[in-house]
C-alpha cells in the first residue's frame, strides 16, 4: 500500500470543484513522507523536502523549497498551474 500525505489548502463542492483556496504560512514546513502533496493553495515559507515524489499541485509556494537529498530532488513534480516564487534548490 501506497501511503500519500496531502495538505489540502482549499474547499470544495460536491462536484469537487474548488469553491475556496486558503494560505498557510509558517516559517519553515518539513516534508518527511513520500508521495506527499500540497494542492490548490498557498503556503508561504520555506519548505524543506528530505523524501521522494513530493509534488505541487495547483499551488503557490512563496519562499524557498530546499531538497535535502538528490532521491527528492529528482523526484519532485509540479503541475503548470504551480509556481514557487523564490528558487528551488539541493541544500548543502
């Protein structure tokens, strides 16, 4: 079984169309569980990425995402509605 983490930064009708998108803000977000997901949303801080397949879907990250191996840097996704204002890079 595939276990996936998704922080859903917005509501929904029962169609599933997304009625409302809210934000997140932290100081820094860590992502340890693979397959995880922020969608339709934005979170602003800096998110620090140490699994696999981390993806961005119809979301905004305003800040930095910091990837703490390569495995979750050549891994991670995101869709053309997404954009990271800020830079995304392999933290030393």
């Amino acid at each position: 079984d595939i276990i996936q983490r998704k922080i859903a930064l917005y509501a929904q009708d029962e169609q599933r169309n997304v009625t409302a998108r809210y934000t997140l803000t932290a100081p820094k977000l860590t992502i340890n569980s693979p397959n995880a997901r922020i969608q339709s949303g934005t979170f602003k801080g800096d998110i620090y990425v140490n699994a696999k397949n981390f993806e961005l879907v119809d979301a905004k990250v305003e800040g930095n995402i910091y990837f703490l191996n390569e495995d979750a840097q050549s891994t991670f996704k995101m869709d053309e509605k997404s954009s990271v204002t800020v830079k995304k890079e392999l933290s030393k």
